[in-house]
C-alpha cells in the first residue's frame, strides 16, 4: 500500500478516535488496549523501585550490576545482587496487589484485545492471573545458559553455582536484559503499538529508560489515544493525553472499572442493535 494511502489511512483513525476519546466501536470492534507497566506498580506489593530515593540505584550502582561489562568484570557481585532480588521476591509478604489484580480482570473481561507489557522482571503479574503478558526486560525467577542458550526456571540464590538442565554447563547468568542490551519481544510490542493499539496506558513507569519510553510516542503517532496512571508527574507527562497521578492500587481498578463498565455496555448495546439472523 502506497504511502500517500497508509498515511490517509492512518489520518482517517486518527480523526475518529481523537474526537471521541477511547470510543471506538463497540463489541469486536472494542479498542485495542497496550498496557506498559514498570516497577511503580509493584511499590505497594513491597518491592522497590529503581530511581525513587528509597529505590535500587540509591543503593548500587547501575553500572556495577546492570551491565554486560560489570558481569565481565564482577560476576560475583552481580550474582549476589539478583540472588538477594530472587530471594525477596520469594518472600511471602510480597504479593500481588489490587493493581496487577485488576489488570487481570479487564484482560479477561475486555472485549477488545489486550496486552500487558511490563518492564518488571518480578513475576507479580503473572500471579495474579494475568494471561496476556510479555517481560520486555527479562524475568528474575528464570536463568539463562551462556553456553546453549537455554531459559530455565530458577527460582532461589546461589545461581553462580548451578548447572544448566540442558546442557550442564555452570554457566548461568540472570534472564534479565542489561543496559546495552537489546530488549525482548521487540517486533512483537512494535506490531501492537503500530497497528492494534487505540488506548496506549502507562503505569508507575518513570519513562526514563528506552526503547520503552517510546512507546507512547510511537502509539500516538498510530492514532492512539494516551493515558499516564503514576504516583506523580514524569518527565513524560506533557506527551500524554490524559495524566492522572496517586497510588497503583487506586488508578489502576478505578481506571479498569471505567473501560470495562464502557466497552462492555457498548458490545451488549452492539447486540442489542443486530438484528438476529434466523437461519
Ligand atoms: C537498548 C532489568 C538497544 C534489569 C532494566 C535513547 C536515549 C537515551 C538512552 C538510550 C536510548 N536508547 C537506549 C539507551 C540506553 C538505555 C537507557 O535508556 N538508558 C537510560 C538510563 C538513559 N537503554 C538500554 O540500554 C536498553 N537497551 O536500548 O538496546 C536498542 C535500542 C532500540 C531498540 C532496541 C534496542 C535496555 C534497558 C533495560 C535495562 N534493564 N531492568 C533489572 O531489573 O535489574 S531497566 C529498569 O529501569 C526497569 O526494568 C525499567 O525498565 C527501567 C525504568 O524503571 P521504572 O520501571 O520506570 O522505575 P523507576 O524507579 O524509574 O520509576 C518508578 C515510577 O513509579 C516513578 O515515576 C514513581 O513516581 C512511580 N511510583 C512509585 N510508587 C508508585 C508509583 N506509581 C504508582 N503507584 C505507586 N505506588
């Protein structure tokens, strides 16, 4: 399809969805909602943060822990820091909260598609039921061999000094992306944002880090509608349509309950208006 046709195309939803923000059809047609999370969403479950000042990089520095070329230098230090996060993430206090919960929901109620992506490498999400998930930047309970390849649970500390079940090497390293390193599931969240997305939502994410901190961006410039959910203003705050600042725990069910209420009330309305076709 020719440029000058894509971009009427494109032109054309804009329109549509800018007018009427977050209506866009009813039933199968219900918008396509991209959901970005980071480690703001998991404050209230107990975990820290990375760049308040009681988060992780007050404590250690990111280039001593987070980068190929600290795990070069200091493997040990590296592995002490994702074992210690491994461990706590294992702690029973640490529980999904009423946000990773209602991000369950409206994926399982939504009528349009949906799609987590979160930037946190804990497992809460998954905890709390969520079926439409990807981990961007790797998984803390997973491993990674250095010499096959393979990604395989793990689940406590002492990754230093474990095998790989596939090929035995002692060659594990954290199935967590670094700094400088190429994030995952990348043309998988790209086709999203580009072509399925009309509500793009962030939530407890600082949108300091990149390609992630793109992503509203490249969701707006497809005709998606923005939505900021985050304790306070962000550097990015200005780019959204929409900014609403507190607690997770409150945004994020309030938010849900709203998309819900809305675009399941259309899709019965939608019913409610075809007239049933009697074979
Ligand atoms: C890459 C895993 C090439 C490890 C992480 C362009 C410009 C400038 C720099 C770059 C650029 N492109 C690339 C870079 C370099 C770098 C980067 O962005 N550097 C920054 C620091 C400037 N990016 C990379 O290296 C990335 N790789 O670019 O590869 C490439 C390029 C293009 C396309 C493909 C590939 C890889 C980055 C991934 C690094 N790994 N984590 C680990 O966990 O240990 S990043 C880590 O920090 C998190 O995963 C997260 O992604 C990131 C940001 O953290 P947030 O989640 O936002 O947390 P933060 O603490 O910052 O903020 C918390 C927010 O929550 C706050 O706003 C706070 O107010 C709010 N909050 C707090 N409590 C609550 C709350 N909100 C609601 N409720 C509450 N209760």
């Amino acid at each position: 399809m020719d440029q000058q046709k894509q971009q009427s195309r494109a032109q054309g939803r804009q329109e549509d969805r800018r007018e009427t923000p977050g209506i866009v059809g009813p039933g199968s047609n219900a918008p396509g909602l991209v959901i970005l999370t980071g480690a703001g969403i998991s404050r209230e479950s107990g975990l820290a943060t990375f760049r308040d000042p009681d988060g992780l990089w007050a404590k250690v520095r990111v280039e001593d822990v987070a980068t190929p070329q600290a795990f070069a230098r200091d493997p040990a230090r590296v592995q002490a820091f994702y074992d210690a996060r491994r461990v706590q993430l294992r702690d029973p206090a640490i529980q999904p909260n009423a946000a990773h919960h209602a991000l369950a929901h409206l994926a399982r109620e939504h009528p349009g598609p949906v799609l987590v992506v979160t930037q946190n490498v804990d497992d809460l999400h998954e905890r709390a039921g969520q079926s439409r998930l990807l981990h961007m930047h790797g998984e803390l309970a997973k491993a990674r061999c250095l010499n096959c390849n393979e990604v395989s649970p793990f689940e406590r500390a002492g990754l230093a000094g474990a095998s790989c079940p596939a090929c035995s090497a002692k060659a594990l390293r954290p199935h967590v992306v670094w700094f400088g390193e190429m994030p995952l599931h990348m043309d998988e969240i790209e086709c999203w944002l580009t072509s399925s997305c009309s509500l793009f939502v962030a939530v407890g994410t600082s949108g300091q880090v990149h390609p992630a901190a793109g992503f509203a961006e490249t969701a707006r410039a497809h005709g998606a509608r923005t939505l900021e959910l985050n304790l306070e203003p962000t550097e990015l705050t200005r780019s959204f349509d929409e900014a609403r600042h507190g607690p997770a725990t409150e945004l994020v069910p309030a938010w849900v309950d709203e998309v819900i209420r809305l675009h399941v009330a259309l899709a019965t309305d939608e019913q409610a208006a075809t007239p049933a076709t009697h074979d």
